[in-house]
C-alpha cells in the first residue's frame, strides 16, 4: 500500500515511518504540502493517490496556542478537514492524532473515548475541531504526555536540568500517563493498516503527577530523585497562559475492546528512552 504521512519528521513521525515498510512511505514535509492550503491538500493526495493518510502534523506548544489562535486552529482543525476531504476523494483512509487536552480534567478517574469533550485551552479547543473535521469513517489516536528520542518532549528536558546546579520543581496537583513514541507508533501503524474507524486513547500504563514523573526520570538516569520537589500549578512563575487539566488520565478502553494487548507500563519505555539519548 501506499502510505502518506504527515509530520514525519516529528517526534512520533520519525518512530512511525521506519514501520511502515514494506509499504510505500509518502513523507512531504511543510514545503511539499501545506496541510492549511486545501488546494495543496487535493492536489497532493490525488497526484499521490495514496490508501492510507496518517497525520502526525499538529501544532503542539500549547502555551503558544494562546496567543496565535488562527494558527492553532487551522493546524489542528482545518487542516484535518483538508485531508479528511481529500482523503474522501481518492477512496483513502485517515487516521489523526488528538490528544488528552480535549478534557477539562474534572472528572474523578480516567476518561474513556465515550466521555463528552470539555476542552479549557485554545490548544485543546483546536484539537477537539480537528476531531469533528476528521469524520466519523476515520482513525482518531488520543494520546498523553508523549516522549521520545526524537523531538523536543519532557524527559529531554528533565535530563537537562540534572545536568544543571539549579532546582527541579514540577507540579504534583496534574496527573496524567506518560506516553512513549516508541510504543505509539507500532499501535497507530496497526490501527491505520486495520482501516479501524473511531476514537481510540492510545497510552503508556502507570498514572503520575509530573512531580512523580521527574523523579522516575532521575531515577532512570541514575541521579538523586530527592533533588525534585513538588509544587502546585497556581505556584509556577512565570504563570503559563494556557490552563491544563488536572486529570488528563486516559482510559484504553477501545484498544482493549479491539482486542490490542495492553501497552507496557511507561518505566519500561523510559528506561530505554534514557539508555539510548546517554
């Protein structure tokens, strides 16, 4: 089959494409294909004439959302309309990322793919559209938290830190699943080859804070945990424009429903993460 991939040179696109073989990878990046510019769009794909799409574009810096709305919402929502229109022409099968921002995070225990979308953020509100623009016949993958070895993401971050004399203080009043590139990507090949049609939340097991998290990091890393303490969000300074929710814990339950073996608990992937970055 041939596969068109948008984003493949992002954090999760750089782990997907290598599993796409022996199929045909189609991988335009920004300059090929503007995924905002619906003539771009059409033209790309009916040239292409590809039978699956898989978007990994997304504009993801959630703080930046804020400020740069139109932007935010025609990356992550109008842009997926484009394709789930082109997708309706040349007979192919979309299958997009959202995310866990599409929650306000209320809500005692973990959110299934039934739950009712509450978005509180630009960034979450923008990915909640691009959800509807994508259709009821394509794959949406919710995930969480992503990490890996490829991109800008928070275990990078946290490595970095340690390498630094300064305080390390993340937040304990967030909770969520940390979620690992190499272990999505395998899921969301599977799921786009499989034509599976609906929402699937797609997650490393093992819910933290980002308190919690920090400390597994150092302690994957062989560094003092104890060096990271615990703060609340209302305490960080300076004050980050977009709101997050408090619970952002996603539950799989159409993976498990579709008969998917659960991922692996998220200490795994990052211990592997962090042996191949050292």
């Amino acid at each position: 089959m041939r596969i068109l991939v948008t984003g493949a040179g992002g954090q999760l696109g750089t782990d997907l494409v290598p599993l796409l073989r022996p199929h045909e990878a189609v991988t335009p990046d920004r300059r090929e294909l503007d995924i905002t510019d619906r003539d771009s769009v059409l033209g790309t794909l009916q040239d292409s004439k590809p039978d699956i799409v898989i978007n990994c574009a997304a504009m993801t810096r959630v703080d930046d959302c804020e400020t740069q709305v139109d932007r935010a919402f025609a990356v992550n929502s109008l842009a997926v309309g484009n394709l789930a229109e082109g997708c309706r022409l040349v007979g192919a099968h979309l299958t997009t990322i959202s995310t866990d921002h599409v929650f306000d995070g209320k809500k005692i225990g973990a959110y299934n793919e039934r739950d009712p979308l509450s978005p509180i953020s630009v960034y979450g509100r923008s990915k909640a559209s691009g959800e509807k623009q994508a259709g009821s016949d394509a794959t949406i993958v919710r995930t969480s938290w992503l990490c890996g070895e490829f991109g800008t993401n928070m275990v990078k971050t946290i490595l970095g830190l340690l390498g630094e004399d300064a305080p390390l203080r993340f937040v304990d009043d967030q909770v969520g699943h940390p979620t690992f590139t190499a272990d999505l990507a395998p899921v969301v090949c599977e799921l786009a080859l499989q034509r599976r049609a609906g929402i699937f939340h797609v997650t490393n097991q093992g819910a933290v804070t980002w308190f919690e998290f920090a400390r597994a990091v150092a302690t994957a890393a062989g560094a003092d945990p104890l060096r990271v303490t615990a703060c609340a969000t209302a305490d960080l300074r300076p004050v980050r424009p977009a709101p997050r929710p408090a619970n952002s814990v996603l539950d799989n339950a159409a993976l498990r429903l579709a008969g998917f073996a659960q991922t692996r608990h998220f200490r795994e992937p990052l211990a592997e993460l962090i042996c191949r970055l050292r």
